[in-house]
C-alpha cells in the first residue's frame, strides 16, 4: 500500500504540476479578493454592463481559499492544494474498492482513474467536488458493505460544507438518494427502514446545501447552469470527444462488462445511481470524472469477479497500468517535460500577458474596457476597481441575453461598433479568436493598436489614443 501511495502521489503532482490554461482561476481569485476584504460577491461588480445582475451563488470558500495560498504563500501554494485534492480523491478511490475487492483490484480502477481526472486536473473549486463525491461513493459502499444505513449519518455535514466550495454537492446528494431510492424498491442490502433512513439523510443533504452564505441560491445557479449549452457553446459543457477522452470511453465500456458481469448480483440502486451520472458524462465533459468516480466500486468488484474464470486482478492491474502508456491524453514523457511551478505555470504567457497588464497601468487606462471573453477574469484580477469589463466567462453573472447580443453583433459590423460605443479600450486575446473574443473587430481608422505581444493585444479608441500620444510626448 505504501508503493501504491507513493504512486497517487505522483500521479497527482505530474497533472498538478504544469503548464495550465485555466481562464476561470482569475475571477475566483478576483472573488475571493472581495469576499477576504468583506465584500461577498452578489452582484456583478466587475462588469460596467451589468454592475447590479444578481449572483445567486459562489463558490466562496474556494475563492478565499485560493487566494489567501496565491497572495499569502505564492501561486506554488494553489498547484500543492489541487495536487492534494486529486491524490485525497484517489486515495478515497483506493479506500471504497478496498471494502470488497483486492489491492490489485483498486489498482486496476485508479490507474484509469487518474487518466480520466487528468483532463479535468484544473485549479478550480471542481477538484474538491472530486473528492465530495469520491466520498460519498465510499460511504454508500461501507453502507451496502455493512448492510446498515449508519455510515451515511455524515453525509448531511458533508454536504454542508461542500456547498460552499461548488456546486457539485448537489451531485452527492442525488448519489445517496439513489441509493436509497434503489433499496427501497427492491431492497438488497438495507432493510425498507434502513433505506427510509437513506431517503432521509438525502433530503436533509438536500437541506444542507443551503448551509452558506447564499442559501438555495445555489440551486437557482445550477438551474440557470442547465441552460448555458442553449445560449453558448463552451468546451466543458459539450460532450466528451475522441481522442482527448478516450480513457472515458474505455473506461465505459469497462463499466458496461462489469455490470453484464455482475448482473445476477447488481441491486437497483446500482442502476440508478450510475444511469444519471453516466448521461451527465455522456453529455458534458466536464462530468466525466463524475462518472469514474460513481462507478469505481462497481468496476473492482467485477475484477473480483475474474477469479472465476482465473483471471486474476493482479494481472488486471498490470494491463490497467500499461494502458496509461497507450490511453493517456498526453504522453507521459511530454508531461515530465512540461512540469512548471508557480506563476509562470499558472499564467502561461502564451495566454496571459503580466506586460499588457503592465501597459494598462502604466498608462493609467481605466473605466470600461472591452476584454476577450477568456481575458475577462484576468483583467478582473489583475486591473479591477481601475478597469470594468464588458463581458467575461461567469456565464451566471450577465442575463443570457447578453451574449446572445455580443454573438449576434460579432457578425455585423455597424451591430458591433454600437454596443461597444461605451468604451476606448480593447483587451484582445489574439491566441483565441472567437465570436466573444472581439478579435478582429476592433477596426482602423477607428482604433489604433498600441500593444501587441504573443498573447495579447490592446487597442484604443482613435480619441483616446491621441491622448494617450500626447501624454507619452509631454
């Protein structure tokens, strides 16, 4: 167990301890400048366009989190926090095989547990929702285990503070429900009163997602969360795709053979437990560890299974681990070549231009700015109360109907010149062009470039750069 440890370990800290594009990470910490100042983010402050649109939640204590380590410690500090997150959920992993099936077995399942986390190994509050759910599976386990409701009395505190790191509690909430739903309608491991007690504590999960400083402003997010795909295609909310995700897939069709394989044995609350979870994967890929990580206990109990046939786990586990060489997203020798700490790691230049920041201040450019969608929380980060953005990636935080206009103005000229009238000032990403980029809108005579790096562009209003040319001349 020590070797297997070790190996978690340093698994977690190869997709920790990297190069990352993660545009995201700038708002949360923008957040948690506020929240740690006092000031709960409930409205979006960050924006001129919508200063007062409502929020109905945050992932608050993330937010702080990473930005007491990121200021306190050094942005290293955030790398060791997701580092350990993602070896806490292995390890839990290990943990929920290990109550039925062998260490061979749990080996078998993390290997290709740590091929499906790897896409989703990014600094944000998502990697704690990892270790949520991987716990809750571990609770359910030790209750089916034990035949006794009892090891699910925690969930309701789980699930409390849960809900004021990300909104993926919700997810274990529906996990034990299930469960309990399951074993009430065709009991197999609990007594109808023990699976009553189940539908109990779920609900009072339920409850305790309330338990923060949004109350269920949490559930009207993942609501609105549910109707983001209709109004804008972002890549976590597609489906998950070949070849980027072909350890999810294979990982798929291992869950399918362990079920056939297990099906005198499988109980309904198996079946709905995963079904949800595995249309959520099928559908989102940002959900796929999600369904590894429902699933993994299901999977180590059919590898048990193989003895039968006198395949045994260990040899399992052996393949499982050669299968990283071949299903890996990334080869393994271009991840030890790209491991990076710190700042330059977390702010890849290629993306996130210090120096353009830089030009903004130095230049005393301020008010409303328009900034590339994926720019908008860095600008927040790194400019606000000076700078307020025109648009940004927190997709709760505008009504929808904002970017449906940005989309729609992006294919005209005279629609985009009139809805960024308000502003002098363009922030452009120029490494991702898109509909929300602004990337070749921004058009002479009107506009005038005046800085341009590998990542970054930063154009002024024609007005506004005579002034800026007359102030560097004096």
């Amino acid at each position: 167990m020590t070797a297997l440890a070790l190996a978690i370990a340093a698994g977690a800290a190869l997709v920790s301890f990297r190069a990352t594009y993660e545009p995201d990470l700038w708002w949360h910490l923008a957040q948690g400048r506020e929240t740690a100042a006092g000031h709960l983010v409930r409205a979006n402050l960050f924006s001129f366009t919508y200063p007062d649109y409502r929020q109905h939640y945050t992932s608050w204590l993330f937010d702080v989190g990473a930005y007491e380590l990121w200021t306190r410690v050094g942005p290293t500090a955030l790398q060791f926090a997701q580092a350990a997150a993602i070896a806490a959920t292995l390890w839990i992993v290990t943990a929920t095989c290990r109550i039925r099936a062998s260490v061979a077995a749990a080996v078998a399942v993390c290997a290709f547990g740590w091929l499906i986390l790897e896409p989703r190994a990014l600094p944000r509050p998502h990697v704690l929702s990892f270790v949520g759910l991987a716990t809750c599976a571990y609770l359910v386990e030790r209750a089916r285990y034990l035949k006794d409701w009892r090891p699910l009395r925690w969930t309701p505190l789980l699930i409390a503070v849960w809900a004021n790191l990300h909104v993926e509690c919700v997810f274990g909430v529906a996990l034990v429900g299930a469960f309990g739903v399951g074993e009430l309608l065709r009991p197999r491991d609990l007594v109808r009163r023990g699976a009553i007690a189940v539908i109990a504590i779920a609900t009072a999960s339920l409850l305790a997602t309330a338990i923060n400083p949004y109350g269920f402003g949490l559930l009207e997010y993942l609501f609105e969360n549910a109707f983001v795909p209709q109004i804008i295609k972002i890549s976590e909310i597609l489906p998950p795709y070949l070849p980027n995700y072909r350890a999810f897939f294979v990982w798929a069709v291992i869950v399918l053979t362990a079920m056939l394989l297990l099906w005198r044995r499988l109980a309904l609350s198996d079946i709905l437990m995963l079904a949800p979870i595995a249309y959520l994967g099928f559908s989102h890929l940002r959900m796929t560890p999600l369904f590894f990580l429902a699933s993994a206990s299901l999977v180590a109990r059919a590898l048990e299974q193989l003895r039968t046939w006198r395949i045994e786990p260990r040899a399992v586990a052996i393949t499982a681990v050669a299968a990283i060489l071949v299903l890996a997203r990334i080869p393994l020798p271009a991840m030890l070549m790209e491991l990076g700490l710190g700042r330059r790691a977390l702010m890849p230049p290629e993306f996130f231009s210090e120096p353009a920041m830089q030009f903004v201040r130095g230049h005393q450019l301020s008010g409303p700015v328009f900034a590339s969608m994926n720019l908008g929380g860095f600008v927040a980060w790194e400019l606000y109360p000076a700078v307020r953005t025109f648009v940004d990636s927190r997709l709760q935080a505008y009504p929808p109907q904002h970017f449906r206009m940005v989309i729609e103005a992006s294919r005209d000229p005279q629609s985009w010149a009139a809805i960024t009238s308000a502003v002098d000032v363009a922030i452009l990403s120029s490494p991702r062009p898109n509909e929300l980029s602004g990337v070749g809108q921004f058009r002479e005579p009107e506009w005038r470039l005046v800085f341009k790096d590998a990542s970054t562009e930063i154009l002024l209003r024609r007005n506004a750069a005579q002034r800026l040319s007359r102030a560097q001349q004096r």
